[in-house]
C-alpha cells in the first residue's frame, strides 16, 4: 500500500501515466476531485481555486492570506483522500502537501520542448511561435507559484524519487517504471508512517478549521496533541488563545491544542 504523487509540466503527458498507473496498480487516480471536495465543503466557487494554484503571485500582497486559505482547504480535502493509501495524485503540486510522509514515491514527468510544441499545436490550431509563447508562459507562471509560496522550485529535482523524461522513455516505459519503484519496501506503509500521515491530517484539518480566524497560523501534530503557531499583539493574546482553543478542540481527533503565539510590536512602533 502506497501513494503516488507526480507533478508534471504541462503538455508532458504526466495525466496518461498517471491514470495508467493507476489503472494497472487497482489505485484510485485523483486530481480535480480535489478541488470539487474543498470548494463544496467550504462553499467557494471551484474557479477561484483553481486560481489559488495556477495563478503566479507576483508580489506578496494583501492577496495572499485569501490564497493561503484556499490552498489550506485543497491541502485538507487532499491529505483526506491519500490518507488511506493507494492513491495516485496528479497536478496542483501534491507533492509539496504530504512531502514528509515516508510511503510517497514523488515523481516528476516532463518532456522534450518540441514534442510539447506540437501537442499544443494539433491540440489549439495556432502557429509554433503561438505555441513557444504560450508554453513559455505556462511554465513560468508555475514556477513563480512555486517559489513565491513554498521557495521551492518544482523543476528541482531533489524534490523527487524518480524524474521519467517522455521521449525515448515512452508512456507506457514510465508506467512500469513506477510500478516497480512504488513496489519496492521503502515505499510501503508501516506503523510509523501511517501515523506520521494521522499527525498530518490532523494538523491539516485545525488549520483550516482556524484560517478564517487567522490566517497567518501554522500548524503540527503529535498523537492527537496539536500545536498552533501565530503572532499576534499582546493585547490581543488572551482573547485570541480561548478562541483558538475553542475551534481546534471541536476538531475530531484533537486531544489537545497548545497556541503558541509570538508577541508583535505595540501599534506604531
């Protein structure tokens, strides 16, 4: 029992070897769904997520407490879905979500230029040069997402355990491939890891529960022990603790809640 994630560059064929992955290994393969559970359990329109996570940010603004948000209700719906294993997740930078749980074999499929060039091409009807620029567009756009959220840049490929190039490597050549990596034992879950993911569904969940509360917070776990770190202004701490308290233990699975808040500067100074 495993799960797979794979990021893939757009127009690189990732989506076919993910669902035949999935499709030979009796996994479930989910991608959009992700964002149909978060938008309909937090009644926010899917467009705006879909936003939250293409979009590229090009300065932290007063905008970005509202993308946090959203990608703290996509993590969530996310990290519910793999929780059980078997699952085969593409798109929308799964990996970044559930990078520390040891029994996720990370794969990152991209493809030679030209061969997207083409995709794009017989996919939209318009010139090569239409296709450069819009390719060219796409990519850096994620890359800035990337960056600007988590300084991570999804073209590094440390982040991974297998990088597959699409071209003399074909689809079907890289299904196997992770087939037989994601069977190996250091990818199986054990006790350990399965509870290293509880630790960070649960963790996941307070946060969302809290994020309209403050959405500068950030959030652990341990055996049913979460800990909420915020800032906030000294005058504001007694009140903001209670409150926090009181919506995180309301929260299945939490058997306790320690709000750590770190003090700001009075107003003015």
């Amino acid at each position: 029992m495993s799960i797979i994630t794979i990021s893939r560059g757009s127009f690189s064929r990732g989506k076919e070897v993910a669902e035949k992955v999935a499709q030979r290994l009796g996994y479930q393969c989910i991608s959009r769904e992700v964002l149909l559970d978060a938008s309909e359990e937090h009644h926010i329109q899917e467009i705006k997520l879909l936003h939250a996570v293409k979009d590229a940010p090009s300065i932290l603004n007063r905008f970005l407490y509202g993308r946090e948000k959203y990608i703290s209700y996509i993590q969530t719906a996310l990290l519910r879905y793999v929780h059980k294993d078997n699952v085969v997740y593409h798109g929308f930078a799964g990996h970044f979500f559930i990078k520390h749980i040891r029994h996720v074999l990370k794969v990152r499929i991209i493809a030679d230029f030209e061969d997207r060039i083409g995709i794009v091409m017989d996919r939209d009807g318009i010139s090569r040069q239409e296709a450069i620029r819009f390719l060219k567009k796409v990519d850096e756009e994620r890359r800035k997402w990337s960056r600007t959220l988590y300084g991570i840049d999804t073209w590094d490929p440390s982040l991974y355990d297998l990088v597959l190039h699409i071209h003399k490597i074909t689809v079907e050549d890289a299904v196997g491939i992770i087939c037989h990596t994601v069977g190996l034992k250091r990818f199986q879950t054990t006790p350990e890891s399965q509870k290293e993911m509880d630790d960070a569904v649960l963790a996941s969940e307070v946060k969302a529960a809290l994020i309209d509360l403050k959405p500068d917070i950030e959030t652990s776990a341990k055996n049913g022990k979460v800990i909420v770190h915020t800032k906030a202004h000294e005058s504001q701490e007694v009140k903001l603790i209670e409150e926090m308290e009181e919506i995180a233990k309301k929260v299945p699975g939490v058997k306790e809640v320690l709000v750590d808040v770190h003090p700001l500067l009075p107003y003015g100074e």
